[in-house]
C-alpha cells in the first residue's frame, strides 16, 4: 500500500474493502454472537444496524478520504485546520492496537487448525479438542505469535502484489466451500433445529444488551469507526462511486456472514453444542462437520477451509495494522519498519495477556468478563461506534453541505437523486441511532 499512490482499478478498490470486511468477523465473530444472542432476532436487528446506522458510516468515511487524500489525522487538519477535530486522529492508533492484539490471537487458533487439518486431526473424533487447546498455555501463544508476525512482514513488503492477487483468488475459494459446508451440514441429523433457530425471531430476546452487540458487530464487520475504509477511500480513483463501493462491500460481507451462520448453526444443533458458547463456537462445530464426511473428503476441504479462513484473516489483519502504522510514519515522522515494529510488539504484548486468558488468567476478570472478551467488547461495543459517530457528525454537521455533495455525486454526475436520503441519514439517524444505542447499554 503505497503512499497516495492509487488503487489501479474499481476491482482493486473493491476487492481491497471486501478482503479488510472480510474476515473472521464474518466466519467466526458473527456465528457465536448470533448464538449467545439469541438466534433469528439478533439477525434481523443486525440486518437493519448494517443499513441503517453503518452503511452512512462508510460512506462518511469514504467522503472524507476521497476528499483530502489522507489517513485520519492528515485528513482531520486539512478539513478542519486549529480545532480538536484532529484528535479523532489518536483512535485510530488506539483501536487498531487492541483490536491487533486480539484478532491475532483468533488468527493463530485458525494457524493452529491449519496445521491440524493437516496432520489430518479432524479425520476422527473432534469432542474436547478445542477447549483442551485454548486453556493450554504455549500452543495458542506460539501459533498467536505466528499470525501476527505474519501481519507484519505482509505490510512490510507491501501488499500490492502479494495479497491483492492473492484475495482474488481466496475469496471465491472461499464462498464455494462455504455454501459446500452448508450444503453438507444441513443433511446431518436434526439440522433443521438449527435452520429454525436462524429463521424463526423470537423478539422477546431482544434488550438493548443485544442492540449494542448487533451495532458493534455491523461496525467491526464493515472495518468501520477507526479509520479503515477512510484510508482505502483515499487511495480511490477519482471517478469511483462512493455509494456503490459502499453497498457492494456490505453485500459483500453481509453474505459471507450469513452463509458462516448457516454453515455453523445446522451442525452445532447436529453436534448438541450449545449455542451460547462464545469465542470458540465456529472451531468447536467445523471440526466436528469435517470429521463427519468421507475421511478423505473432510481431509481436503478442512486444509483448503482452513487455508482460506487463514489468508482472510490476514487481509483484515492487515488492514488493522496499516492504519496505525500509517499514523505513525505520517504524523510522527517515523520509518515505516519503526512504525510497524513498535505496533506489532505493542500488539503482541496485549494479544498474550489475550490468548493466555483462556487459559492461565482465566479468573483474571474485568467487569466480570475475561480479558479477551473484555477487549473485544470495548473495541466492538464502544471504540468503533464512537469513531463512526465522530465521523458522521463531522460530515453530516462540520463540512459543508456542498462538498459533501460534491464529493458523494462525483461533482453531481452520479447518485444525485439518492444524496439527499443518504445525507439525512448521515446528519440525523446514524448519530442519534449510536447514541440512543449507547445510552441504553449504559443504563440499562
Ligand atoms: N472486518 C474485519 C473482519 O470482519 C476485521 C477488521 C479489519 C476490522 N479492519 C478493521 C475491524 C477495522 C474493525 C475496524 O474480520
């Protein structure tokens, strides 16, 4: 990702925001939160968070990168020179650091599946594996450890040629063998209890704890509210559609979301999971499908399913690491290997106290959650939606409401008619919507 060079293409562009949405927020986040929040309802208030409140987000976000040209902090000093708009700048050093820290540490358990895959573990009885692997101490360090290393040498070389030609071939890889497990899962026994647990709301699940969850989950799914899509967005070709951009990588994203819904949910009901299980849902029910194929089939499609969650992970990982290490060689002056080692030592430091609190420091607790989810909380629930309520109110109230038209319209030669519904959900819904949001979870 080279400086104010540009991405060469819409398909660049594109596939660049799919591969940062594209992850495990999608494979493994989404189908443990649709567990523990209670099934269809959870669904349906995500659906309309993603619409509602995150898509204006992104296109917030997109119209302020394509306007200055510039990572957050740059950006914030251009548009609004001498006001303290420019510390909105210091999130996105902040949330990328946490979020680094954890997300690696799911990156090496997928590290660590792959490697099981291969040594065909998952060919036969897959009962306890997992939790026998987290509580241990040094396995989930060293595969963590891997994964973020990894992290950071892809951002060293560059990630031009590497992983974008890499993420054209991943991401359709991927899908197949999505809709595959699907397709196989629903034929195992009393599936069709999990297909109804997807289909069927029960609202009275519904408090505002799960609001909360399903807004958090639209950001960190979108690589919303640090700064994120901001940064690809400067790197767009002039002429490229903001809101199509913006739609085509919700759909984009919505889709692997509930497919991994689908592929998890039929088994874990099949398996007699519970659903509520948390974090490790998704490596606790895919082992168990693989090992209920054909053994050489469930062989093959663990290591390529494994492989690909592998190199999705890394091109969102990688997205996290770039935007602090942008801020740092921008706004502190430092070499991009300085700013690269000091994030990911930073991030490997909080990702062991992280990955070791499945284990060791599981009774090390915070507000009565372990460090990890307390982490992961913090990001989802409250850093990422602060930043996206920032964003927008910066749009939709600071700037002007004719750059901002401009910007959106491609100087008024597209999306004319639909700028004036996306603007008031910008300047009006998407702010009060995190607000209200906020407030409930905050008193209730
Ligand atoms: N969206 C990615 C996923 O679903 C994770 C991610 C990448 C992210 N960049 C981000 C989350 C920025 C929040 C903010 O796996």
């Amino acid at each position: 990702m080279n400086k104010r060079e540009n991405f060469g293409s819409r398909l660049a562009l594109i596939l660049a925001m799919a591969g940062s949405a594209i992850g495990l927020g999608n494979i493994w986040r989404f189908p443990y939160l649709v567990g523990q929040n209670g099934g269809a309802a959870f669904i349906i208030v995500y659906l309309v968070s993603c619409f509602v409140l995150v898509l204006p987000i992104f296109m917030a976000e997109s119209i302020i990168g394509r306007r200055t040209r510039l990572s957050t902090f740059g950006a914030m000093k251009k548009l609004a020179p001498g006001t303290p708009w420019k510390w909105l700048g210091l999130l996105t050093v902040i949330t990328p650091l946490l979020i680094l820290g954890y997300y690696s540490v799911v990156g090496g358990w997928s590290i660590d599946y792959l490697w099981k895959a291969c040594t065909l573990r998952f060919t036969h009885d897959t009962a306890g594996l997992f939790p026998g692997f987290i509580s241990s101490t040094w396995e989930p360090l060293i595969a963590f450890t891997l994964f973020i290393v990894a992290t950071a040498v892809i951002i060293l070389l560059g990630v031009k040629n590497g992983i974008e030609k890499f993420t054209k071939f991943c991401m359709p890889t991927l899908f197949v063998l999505i809709v595959a497990i699907v397709i196989f899962g629903l034929t195992l026994p009393g599936s069709s209890e999990g297909v109804r647990y997807l289909v069927k709301p029960d609202f009275s699940k519904i408090d505002a704890g799960v609001v909360a969850a399903a807004m958090g989950q639209a950001f960190f799914s979108m690589s919303l509210g640090m700064g994120t899509i901001l940064t690809y967005a400067s790197y767009a070709p002039e002429n490229e559609n903001i809101l199509t951009s913006g739609v085509g990588t919700a759909f984009a994203d919505l889709g692997f979301a509930l497919l991994a819904g689908f592929a998890v949910m039929p088994a874990v009901f099949s398996a007699g999971i519970q659903p509520g299980e948390g974090p490790g849902l998704v490596f606790d029910t895919l082992p168990y499908i693989f090992s209920q194929m054909p053994t050489w089939i469930g062989a093959i499609v663990s290591i390529v399913f494994f492989l690909t969650i592998l190199m999705a992970a890394l091109t969102s990982s990688i997205s996290v690491l770039e935007v602090g290490v942008a801020y740092l060689v921008e706004e502190k002056g430092m070499g991009r290997v300085k700013s690269t080692v000091i994030i990911t030592l930073l991030g490997w430091i909080l990702g062991i106290f992280c990955s070791l609190s499945f284990g060791p420091l599981a009774n090390a607790k915070l507000f009565g959650l372990t460090i990890f989810d307390c982490m992961d909380k913090l990001c989802s629930d409250w850093l990422l939606p602060f930043g996206g309520l920032m964003f927008t109110l910066f749009v939709g109230w600071y700037m002007s409401k004719a750059d901002v038209r401009d910007e959106f319209t491609n100087n008024g030669t597209v999306n004319v008619g639909i700028f004036n519904v996306v603007y008031f959900l910008m300047r009006y819904v998407a702010p009060l919507g995190i607000l209200v949001v906020f407030i409930t979870n905050l008193v209730l």
